[in-house]
C-alpha cells in the first residue's frame, strides 16, 4: 500500500520526485515560488502518513554574514511552521532537509534524530552537505550506503546562486596597520549561460533538458535548481525511510 506524503517548501520539487520514485505519493504543499504562503496553510488532521521537506535555510547558511555584509536582509526562519505544520497534520514520521548549521525540529512527541549526508556518499558527485531530521511517532534512524570510494574528490555543489566563493569587494585600514574586508561577495563562475546550466543539472542529477519549457530565466532556473536537494541523495533519503519503517525487503 502506497503511503500518502505531504510535501513543504517542495519548490520545483526535487525531493519529491526522488519519494515518488520509490512509490510514495506525494502532495505538495504551498511554495513562495508558485505563490503561496506557509504562514496561512493549516493541513487536514491524521490524512497523511508522513511529512517531508526543506524550510528555506539562509538564516543557518555559513553564507548568511555575506548577505548581511552585503546590506540584505537575512530571509526568515521557517522551521516554526515547519513544526507547525507537521503538528497539525500528525503523521507517523517527517523528514526535514537544511543546511548543516540548522536546528533540530522539537515537535510534540515525536523521537527525532538526526544525520549529516553528504551527496557524493550515497550516489552523487558533489560535495553537498545537508542535515536530515527524522522523526517519528516511534525511533525512526535511516541508514545510509555509502559511496565514498566512487568519487574520492567531489566536484563543487551546484548552488542557487549558480556557484561561488567569498571574494573581498574592497579593503579598508583596520588601525592596526593592516587591512580588512569591508565587504564580500559571491564570485560567479559563468553559471548563467545555457551551456554552463547544463552541467549544473548533471551535478543535481538531473537530465540536460530539465526546465526546458520552464517559464523561468536562466538566473531563476540557477536559483530553483540549486535550492533543491540532489536527486542522488532524495534517493537515498527516500530508500532510507522505507526500509526504517520497514516497507522494503
């Protein structure tokens, strides 16, 4: 029997299409992307069987000093309606997805744990890292294969902002006869061409054609992409939480 999921933050759905793929069914819930607000949804109580999803995660980004340095405002933490959110709906299980740096969820009962996975361990190339939270109404703890052998130096990930490193924007005396950043940037490596986005699907896992039709621009198509997990690593994640609850042979 199929298990009904709900899916938040889904954006263009990555994670999704890698749960689909082992025989979940997946409904997505609302997305800044396509229009909606997290704030004013409120699921239906005790209809799905588990949760999945990945809260926007710049407000724990080791790149968050840069967007501040850089005089932006640091997007909102929605972890609390994430938390909320699986509350409501009260499934068996959920799997949050964020950045390394992130909060465990604390929600009600649920027996939460969690796990750093890295993309090019269980399948992929790159050297993405995210922490997965796994909870459950009773111990859910997914195991990992691991890969490592494979790809023993990952490429680059493939970031939303199509890829880049601080670089200093100018220089100013620090009073002690030195000098210091006044600002920093994220250099781009030529990620917005269309030839350059192609290798940015192949990191993501995703086919050349991928967003063909898509009415994005490329900046949009770099953004959406990156901010997704590696098809790779949702695979892993989705084969994972079937064998802990013990639905695979």
């Amino acid at each position: 029997m199929s298990q009904l999921i709900l899916s938040l933050f889904p954006g263009i759905g990555l994670l999704d299409m890698a749960f689909e793929e082992e025989g979940f069914v997946v409904v997505r819930g609302p997305d800044l992307l396509w229009g909606g607000d997290i704030k004013n949804f409120h699921p239906p109580a005790g209809k799905f069987d588990g949760v999945i999803g990945g809260p926007p995660c710049q407000a724990f980004s080791r790149l968050r000093h840069i967007v501040e340095a850089n005089g932006y405002k640091v997007a909102e933490n929605l972890i609390p309606e994430f938390d909320r959110v699986v509350y409501e709906a009260g499934p068996a299980w959920f799997v949050m997805e964020n950045v390394p740096e992130a909060p465990t969820p604390g929600i009600g009962l649920y027996k939460t744990s969690t796990l750093l996975v890295d993309d090019v361990a269980v399948g992929g190339i790159t050297s993405r890292r995210r922490r997965f939270s796994f909870g459950g109404t009773v111990v859910l703890a997914p195991r990992f294969i691991r890969f490592v052998a494979l790809h023993p130096e990952p490429e680059h990930s493939a970031l939303a902002g199509g890829g880049g490193r601080p670089v200093p924007m100018a220089l100013v005396n620090d009073g002690k006869g030195g000098h210091r950043s006044k600002k920093s940037a994220l250099k781009n490596y030529g990620y917005k061409t269309g030839g350059a986005f192609v290798d940015h699907l192949r990191k993501q896992g995703l086919p050349p054609d991928f967003l063909a039709d898509a009415p994005f621009t490329m900046t949009g198509k770099i953004k959406v992409v990156g901010n997704g997990v590696p098809l790779p690593m949702g695979r892993a994640v989705a084969r994972a939480v079937k064998k802990a609850l013990g639905i695979e042979a």
